[in-house]
C-alpha cells in the first residue's frame, strides 16, 4: 500500500498564485467597466474573491477525503445523472447573451458545463481502471466510456459552447491515451469528428465569421477582425516590461469581455512579456507537477484522476492563450484559475483539491 505522505507544496504554492494573480487581473481588467455599469469598480473583484473563498473551502475539503471515495459507483452515477439533468434543465431556463449556459440562483448563476468536465474525469477513472487488458475492446469499453462524453458534448453544443465541448473532448482522449488506448483509435476519432466539426463551424454563421477572421483578421477590421486585431495589439503595446498595473487602455471598452477571454491579453499589456512569462511557467509548473503526480501513483484510479486533471486545467489554459495570440479562432474558453468566472474558478479548486488528495498518498 502507498505510504501517506505530505501535499506536494509546490502544487499547492502554484494554485495560490494563480489564484492570487487572478483575482489582480480580475480588477485590472474590470474596474472601468464595472464602474461603468454597476457604479462600483469592485463589483468583479468581489464576486470572484467570494467564489475563491469558496472554491478554496472545497479544495481544503477535497485534500481531506481520500481520492478513492470517489470511485463508489453511487457517488460517480449520481454526479452523472446530476449533471445531465443540470445540462438538460439549462434549455428551460431563460437565455443569457443568446445562449442556454446558466443556471440562475439568488444574484449569482452557475454554469453546468463546468461540472461537466470534472465529472467525466471521475466517471472515466472510474470506468477505465481495471481496463487496461481490454483497452481496445470496442464493445465492452470504448463504447460505453465514451457513451457519457458524446452525451455531455451533444448538450453542450446545442446550448452552444462547442469551446467546451470540444475541451470534453480532449480531456476524454488525454484519458483514454493515458489508459493504454492504441493510438489509431484516438486517430479514428479524430477523422471521424472532421464531418460533424465541418457542419457545426461552416454551417453556423457566426462561427464560420470566425475562422475567416482568424485567417484574416484585417479583411475587416472594424467588423469580424476586430476582436482578434485588439488583442494582439493589447499583447504588443507590453512590450518587455508592461505599461503598469491598472494602465493598459485595450481593456477600455476596445477588448471584448477583458475580464474574462481576453485577460491573458491585458496581462499581456500591462505586466508586459515578463509578467506573460511568469503565468506561463506557472501553468508550465502545475503541468510538470500534475504529470509527476500521475506518474508516481501506483493506483490506475489515482493516475487516471491526476492526468484528467492535469489535462483539464493545462488544456484549457492553452486554448485560451492561444485565442489570445491568434493561434486559434475565437473561442469562450476561461483561463483557469484567471478569468473572471464563478463556476469555473470554484470547480477547479476543488478539482486541484482531488488532485492534492492523491499527491499525499504517492510513493
């Protein structure tokens, strides 16, 4: 049996700045525009210092109850069909910026694509871990492991956010990889979602406008290009050093949503390459420690948790920073830990909570 060892302190100092990093950029980005609209620049920041608070409260939580708990088939169905049921109910709620994402409670609103990540990280652990022998058996395990993930993608595409769906996707296939999976099958799903991704982006107005705005944002500058043109010119105006906490002017009323997709951007400007570097090698550090975390469980159930952790939080991480450099088309992907957002913050602290969990029972 795996002795029980301290947290990996360097996993959990990253978590913290992170954090701590976030919640500054949060009121950078969003001072002039919640005073703007609230009459209070400290509407953001202290909303996001409250769901900290408590995303920290279910971190502490998560270190404390032992990672196997996680694999009893009563709690990994019932989060399932908890979640389904929240992805399902958002479609009979009212819209918010034309789409079925939020759940509405009190004055604050949760967004059930976010649970859906994590929950699929349990359900696949779960699943996968006395798999190993059968791994390309398509009948017996591809099928019914990935039967959830298809489930969950479908919902989150019609409410639309294929960003997540697609981050489902490839924290599904990390899993899956990680698991022993014969690399042609990941290969098969590839080609295979081609057609659907074809239909859902070039067959969707706005999100073709996207792509050929990404391939040329300043065909029109002033229309499709514009998100894309603001953001590399708030990442070039940093330049080594940033033009200071509080002074970038992209975020202004010029980039789209500062506070939230766009905040690597204004990171970018006001803490300059510098500051760039530092969130990068943060990120860069809780991959290696996330990595090490896998590689030392000698649990299936422990391993498969920490890489579909790891991946969702590293993943999404670079997705987002490379919308922001215009590697990427536009998509509504937060930066973990980061941007502005209630639900992603919260279930991703509790995530690394698991996470830390597992860190403490390594050999």
């Amino acid at each position: 049996m795996a002795k029980r060892v301290s947290v990996d302190r360097w996993l959990f100092v990253v978590t913290l700045l992170l954090v701590f990093v976030g919640l500054v950029m949060v009121f950078s980005a969003s001072a002039v525009i919640a005073k703007e609209r609230y009459h209070s620049g400290y509407f953001f920041l202290l909303r996001q210092i409250g769901w900290a608070v408590a995303g920290f409260i279910a971190m502490l939580a998560a270190m404390k109850i032992d990672y196997k708990r996680l694999k009893h088939p009563a709690v990994v169905f019932s989060l399932l069909g908890l979640t389904t049921l929240m992805l399902i109910s958002v479609f009979f709620l009212d819209r918010a910026h034309n789409t079925h994402r939020w759940i509405h409670f009190g004055g604050f609103s949760f967004q059930p694509s976010e649970l859906a990540k994590p929950v699929l990280i349990l359900f696949l652990a779960f699943f996968l871990e006395n798999r190993a022998k059968s791994m390309n058996d398509w009948r017996n395990t591809l099928v019914p492991c990935v039967l959830p993930t298809l489930v969950f993608i479908g919902l989150i595409v019609f409410q639309p956010d294929l960003g997540t769906a697609i981050a489902c996707a490839a924290i599904t296939m990390c899993i899956l990889f990680v698991a022993g999976l014969d690399l042609k099958y990941l290969a098969y799903a590839f080609v295979g979602s081609l057609l659907p991704l074809y239909f859902l982006i070039f067959h969707v107005a706005y999100r073709r406008d996207r792509i050929l705005a990404f391939l040329d944002p300043y065909s029109d500058p002033q229309g499709k290009g514009f998100h894309i043109i603001q953001s590399l010119i708030a990442v070039g105006t940093g330049g080594f050093a940033g033009m200071g906490l509080m002074e970038g002017k992209q975020k202004l009323f010029y980039l789209p949503e500062p506070h939230t997709d766009f905040i690597f951007a204004v990171t970018a400007e006001e803490m300059g390459l510098v500051g760039s570097l530092v969130v990068l090698a943060l990120f860069a550090a809780f991959l290696v420690r996330g990595i090490r975390t896998a590689y030392l469980a000698k649990d299936p159930h422990a391993r498969l948790l920490a890489a579909g952790i790891t991946a969702m939080v590293v993943l999404q991480a670079l997705m987002n920073i490379s919308v922001v450099l215009a590697l990427m088309p536009t998509k509504g992907i937060p930066l973990p830990f980061i941007s502005y957002g209630g639900s992603s913050l919260f279930v991703t602290l509790a995530s690394v909570g698991v996470l830390l969990n597992i860190t403490q029972h390594t050999d």
